[in-house]
C-alpha cells in the first residue's frame, strides 16, 4: 500500500505546482471515504491483516485518480508511468555499487 502512496506523494505535487490543488483534494478525499466505507463493512472482524488490506486499497484509489488525472494533464499513456525491465537493472546494479563501497 505504501508502495503505491508514493506514487501519489511524487505526483500530487505536479499539481499543486501548476495550481490544480482540486485534484490532490479529490484523490485524497476518494481516499478517505474509501478507508471509512471499508472499515464500516470490516468493523466486526477488525484485525491487524484486515487493517492492512483497507489501508493498501485506499493507498491504490488515491494514487491511481491522482495518476489518471496526470495521464491526462501530460497526455501520456499509463504504460510511461510503469518501470521497464532496463529501470529494475539500473537500481540493481545501484544496489550493487552502493554495496561493494
């Protein structure tokens, strides 16, 4: 779930740099009501894993409006925004470097 928050942290700012605030409101607000409707339907069987999985969908529902509205503002296609094969190499062998110092 955080995994895909940090999606949401390193885009939202975009938009409130080119003064569309609107759109980090909404997707933090769908958010929230998706944590508060899931915690109502889980509230009788509340445990640790349960709490996990509303967290992580409702990380997931705000990064992706916040990615949808991106894809549109900077007319790309989704697929720009996913890592490729040659981006999991370049961190590996960052890794790799960073480890042999």
């Amino acid at each position: 779930g955080v995994l895909f928050y940090n999606i949401a942290l390193v885009i939202g700012p975009y938009f409130s740099g080119i003064g569309k605030f609107r759109i980090n409101t909404l997707a933090n607000a769908i958010g929230l009501i998706t944590t508060v409707l899931l915690a109502l339907l889980c509230y009788p069987h509340f445990g640790m894993v349960q709490v996990g999985i509303i967290s992580t969908i409702s990380y997931i529902a705000t990064s992706l409006l916040v990615m949808i509205y991106f894809v549109k503002e900077a007319k790309i296609s989704l697929q720009q925004l996913l890592p490729r094969t040659a981006d999991f190499k370049w961190i590996r062998a960052e890794v790799m470097g960073l480890l042999k110092k």
